[in-house]
C-alpha cells in the first residue's frame, strides 16, 4: 500500500540537531554505535525500503512532489531544503532524497561445500566492495566473507555502488585466516588468484567454493595464501603480450566468478 497524495503524508522537518545527527553516520564508528546507515538516491532507496526497517526518510519538497506517491504509506517522512540535503549528503551530486536504514542483526553462517562464496582480504576501496556485491548479486552469490579490515560494507559509497545488490548479498566479517582453514578442514575448495597461478579458463574449478582476493595494491595477505589450495590467474591475450600489471580486483573477481558459473550451465 502507498501514498496516494502528499497531503496523506505526516511531513515533519528535520532539525539542525537532526541534520547533524545523519552527518555524523558518514563515521564507521557512529554507524556501528548506532546501528543505522545511510542509503541515497531514489532507486537506491527504493531497492532496500523492502529489506531494511526505514528510519527516517529525507527528501526536498521538489523530490517528494514527483515521487511521493510512490513511498509506502507509513514510511516516516521528514523533509529538508536543497542545500541542507547537500551538507548531509555523502556523495557528489544528491539526488533529493536519502534514507536511514537500520543495519540488521547478521547470524555468523558457515561456508557449505555445493555453494560459491567471495572471499575479500583487506579491500580498502569503496567502490571495489559494491562493485563485487553487485556482480555477487547477478552471478546468484549470496555472501561474501571480509577480513575485519575490509571497507565498511555499509560506508555510503559502498551502499551506492551496490545498486541494490545490499539487500540480497550478506556481507560477513570475520577472521579470514580462521574462517578459511575451517573451511578447508570441512573439505571446502579455497582459490586464490595470483600472477603466477594456474591459467582460470583451464584449471579444474569445483561447483562450490570460495574465491579469495586480495588488496588493491598488496594482494592477498601470506597468511590467508597460505590457505589458498588451488592458485588461479586470468591470463591476458594474446599469450605474452605487453600488458597492464593486473586487473583492478572487482574486474578480476567479475571475470573469475564468470568463470565459474560459465563451467555449470555450459
């Protein structure tokens, strides 16, 4: 059920203590104090109101005269001007509406042998990590595990870059090196992707298991390699020829989960 009119609407304004308040949530540490995140855009919020209990929904008269009919009746709605949007806006160009979602309670779940996971060790780019959950969330991979010093998943730009990927893909941080010699003891296929490793496109690859990547700059760490039994590379072409150093890691996780899915419905 939604909106019928902006006059349904109990519209209150949002105050300067309120303003900073949602500021304040820029900060990792306010976020896991409070328990909230921020989500912006129209479509960005309207991809996660379904799965993430809304908090408070801020928007300019201009936003809500066009869209908002199309919130759900119910939905707590508070509005603020362009420019106030602006200061509390963590991305470039605001779109006119924001979101704060509560961050739910995640159960610990552990890796099981017939499905795929992505492994992150200390991704440090925003982007990267909602890059990866996006094509996660095509490629039908449910969870990515993330070393404790992996980005924030729930960092502004990581939200954006999602396109809605958030609300399908959980995003799990834990003691990498530990999660993944549990893993291998459970008979669990870990690959690592490295310069030197087995060419992917000929390499064995299993239906299930995880794939690790590392650092933007340093790769993955030698305590989670040390776990990695099969090492991949994605080779360029033609064979030998002069190329880049290496792939940016959300294009190489693209291109090996790719990989993957391609061995099973070939």
């Amino acid at each position: 059920m939604f909106y019928t009119s902006i006059s349904e609407m109990e519209i209150q304004r949002l105050s300067a203590n309120d303003r900073k308040y949602i500021s304040g949530l820029s900060s990792a540490r306010r976020r896991r104090e409070e328990c909230l995140f921020v989500a912006e855009g129209g479509k960005c919020v309207a991809e996660l109101s379904p799965f993430f209990s809304c908090k408070w929904l801020v928007a300019t008269d201009a936003w809500l005269m066009e869209h908002g009919r199309e919130l759900p009746a119910g939905m707590p709605v508070w509005k603020a001007r362009a420019d106030e949007l602006e200061r509390m806006s963590q991305v470039r160009t605001p779109q006119g509406v924001l979101a704060v979602f509560a961050i739910p309670d995640q159960e610990a779940v552990a890796p099981v042998g017939d499905e795929l996971y992505i492994a992150l060790d200390r991704v440090q780019d925003p982007g990267n990590l909602g890059t990866i959950i996006r094509l996660a969330d095509w490629f039908g991979i449910s969870r990515i595990y993330a070393s404790s010093d992996t980005v924030d998943v729930f960092n502004s730009k990581v939200v954006q870059s999602t396109m809605g990927g958030l609300a399908r893909v959980a995003v799990q941080y834990c003691d990498l090196p530990r999660m993944l010699e549990e893993a291998v003891d459970a008979g669990i296929d870990v690959y690592g992707t490295f310069l030197g490793g087995e060419n992917l496109y000929t390499a064995p690859l299993t239906r299930g298991g995880i794939i690790v990547m590392g650092n933007e700059g340093q790769g993955i760490s030698p305590e989670v390699e040390a776990l990695c039994g099969h090492r991949l590379t994605i080779p360029p072409f033609p064979t030998g020829a002069s190329t880049v150093e290496s792939l940016n890691v959300s294009v190489a996780t693209a291109v090996a989960v790719a990989e993957f899915r391609r061995r099973i419905i070939r």
